[in-house]
C-alpha cells in the first residue's frame, strides 16, 4: 500500500494482507517493464493477466487481469454495527490525499463481494490519475438485475467527495436489502433505478450526508412490511364510527407498483411525483427520505378502487371512487400513518344532503301534479 502511494487502513478482517504470492514471466529495459502470465494471489483472491510499468521515474501503470473472487469488505473497516466502540468504521474510510498513482486498465471479476452485496460478471475500466479515481463503464450482475453506470473519486484538492450515475435494473430488492442493512428486509418486489448522485466530503458517511442529485424508480409485484394499509385504515375510520375493529392481520402491505422520481438534497430525497397501486387503492403524492437517517415524510391522497376485503372493513364500502389523505412519517421499518377521513366524511354528507334535497324536490312534484 505503502509503495502505491497509499495510506494504510484498520480492516475489519485481521486475517487480511497475510499471504500472497506472485508468478510471472517479465520483460524489463531501461524503459520500462512488462509482466505477462502474471499470476497474483493475496488471500483467497487469485488475479491474472498483464501488467506493464512504462518508465520507472512515477510511472505510468497499465494492466488487464482477471479476478475469480474478491472480498473488499475484508479490507476496509467493520460496518457501524460490527464496530466496537471508539473503532473507526467503513463510514470513517478516507478518500485518500496526495495520491500519485498513474493507472488504467480493465479488471473482470467473477465474484465480488462490496458493502455487504454480492455481485457477479463485474467489468471496468479503472483510471487513476492526477489524486483521482474512475470507474468507466462498470457493469455487475446482482440479486437478479444488472447494474451499468460509472463511478468517479474526487480525492485531489480541497473539494473531494464522490459521484455515481447509472441504471440498475430487475433487482429482487429483499435480498438486496437485507445484503445493505444486515436486517430482516421490510421491503419485496422487483425494482429498477436510474441514478445521478454526488456527495461531498473527505469520508464516505460525509458523501452520504451531502449527497446531491436525481433518482427514477420503478418498483412492481411486491410487499412492505411493518404495517397493514387496508387494516390500519379500516381500524382508523371504525373509531369514528362505534363500529368493530377489523382482527388483528400480519403487519404486511402487498402492491402491485411503485414509481416515481426524487431530487436529492443535503442527503434528503423529495419526491414530488410519487404514485403506487395496491388492489383497493391507488395513491399520489410527496414527501421527503432522509438517506443517513431513513426517517421518512410523505403526504398522500388515495384513491379508494375497490372494496378492503377484510373482516369489518365494509364500513368503508361506500366510500369507493372516494379521496383519501393520509401521512406516512417515522422511519423506513417503523412508519406512522395517519388518515383525514375528511374528505370521506364530507362527500358523504354531501350525498345525504342531496339525497334529502331530490326527495324533498320529488314530494313537492308529486303534491302540485295533484
């Protein structure tokens, strides 16, 4: 590391950097090097193909390899969680300075394992040059999808942070939640990303709080756990009216889709064109994710599209083709939801008001066709 020009880093592996060994046929001038059937191995990792240095006054490096498996998560520091305490963490990991490394070349990886999230069939161009890093056309397979975008390191200078742009897409996203937190996922479905995000920042969570941007998404044929949409509603409205409480059903919200778009702020999404569908509801509406602190607020006007086929729900049948607002706040695993059955109650007098206007309007007729 020392010889890359490179700081050295607390890893959350203690069996990292122990074993390696190097295999090659070279070919050296006064002008440079060149390594061919080069065999690498550091760990369990074993990487082969070219490498070439092009003078040896801070060279220019270039390189082709081939990697059958990587575990970067090895080398860095723990995640938050699997810290002790006063440890730096992956968050802590510092975008590094005065860097002189000159590089580019293309690395294929068979399996890759990174923050947690396992990938297969990666490929990229790597540029690093002038304290920088790139990352061109990079592309993984992953949890079902594919994912193809770029990624660059702004390390040099006074304004580091990081910048990443591209489409993942057909992602099973339960297991890929669970991969990203380390939890039970609360979130099921098939989705798509487009993604165009910048932080700034010389360590990682400081990208994350600053990051700024746009996000597309489309998610479909899915679940969210934590809470019982149709149930919470129907539980919420039957107070009002003295009428049984639905049973007690699995905290679970199945959907048919999920799409929409954000504008990410200050680490803050705010989503202005939010639209999902479930089989009694469609819903629109705006609100806002904090990313660092999954803490979420939204404001929704549903549509009621059918029947909440559940026991005691039928209170709420004559409400179909109704406006519904509601709020959503708390956290990602642990919303708040708050219905304003106004709307509802409203159309309903109104109704009733009508109803006794045309019967008062009938009676009247029949009494002067007397």
């Amino acid at each position: 590391l020392q010889r890359f020009g490179l700081p050295p880093q607390p890893t959350s592996d203690p069996q990292a950097f122990t074993r390696a060994t190097v295999a090659t046929r070279f070919t050296a001038t006064k002008d440079g090097a060149q390594l061919d059937d080069l065999v690498l191995t550091l760990d369990e990792t074993t990487i082969k193909g070219t490498f070439a240095l092009q003078g040896f006054a801070a060279p220019p490096y270039r390189f082709a390899h081939d990697v059958d498996r990587a575990d970067p998560d090895r080398y860095l520091p723990p995640k938050p969680r699997d810290a002790q305490a006063g440890e730096a963490t992956a968050g802590d990991l510092e975008l590094p300075q005065n860097n002189t490394m000159n590089l580019d070349g293309t690395m294929q990886i068979a399996a890759l394992t990174l923050a947690g999230m396992q990938f297969s069939d990666v490929g990229s161009r790597i540029v690093i040059g002038s304290g920088d890093m790139k990352l061109e056309n990079a592309r993984a397979r992953l949890y079902g999808g594919s994912f193809a975008g770029n990624f660059h390191v702004r390390a040099a200078g006074t304004d580091p942070g990081l910048a990443l742009d591209g489409r993942a897409s057909g992602l099973q996203l339960e297991p890929l939640i669970a991969a990203l937190t380390g939890e039970p996922a609360n979130f099921s479905g098939t989705g798509s990303f487009d993604l165009n995000l910048a932080g700034k920042g010389r360590t990682i969570i400081e990208n994350v709080e600053t990051a700024g941007g746009n996000v597309s998404f489309d998610m479909l044929d899915g679940a969210i756990k934590g809470f019982n949409l149709g149930r919470t509603l129907c539980s919420a409205y039957n107070v009002t009216q003295r009428a049984p409480a639905p049973p007690e059903l699995p905290a679970v919200t199945p959907y048919e889709a999920i799409k929409g778009s954000a504008v990410v702020t200050a680490g803050a999404a705010t989503s202005n064109d939010l639209l999902a569908r479930t089989s009694f509801m469609d819903l629109s509406g705006a609100g806002t994710l904090a990313l660092a602190e999954q803490q979420l607020d939204y404001s929704l006007d549903a549509k009621l599209t059918a029947p909440i086929r559940i026991e005691n729900c039928g209170t709420l049948d004559e409400f179909v083709g109704g406006e519904l607002p509601f709020r959503i706040k708390g956290t990602v695993t642990e919303p708040t939801i708050t219905p304003d059955f106004s709307k509802l109650i409203r159309r309903q007098l109104r109704e009733e008001v009508q109803e006794r206007l045309e019967d008062r309007s009938k009676d009247r007729l029949r009494d002067i066709l007397r």
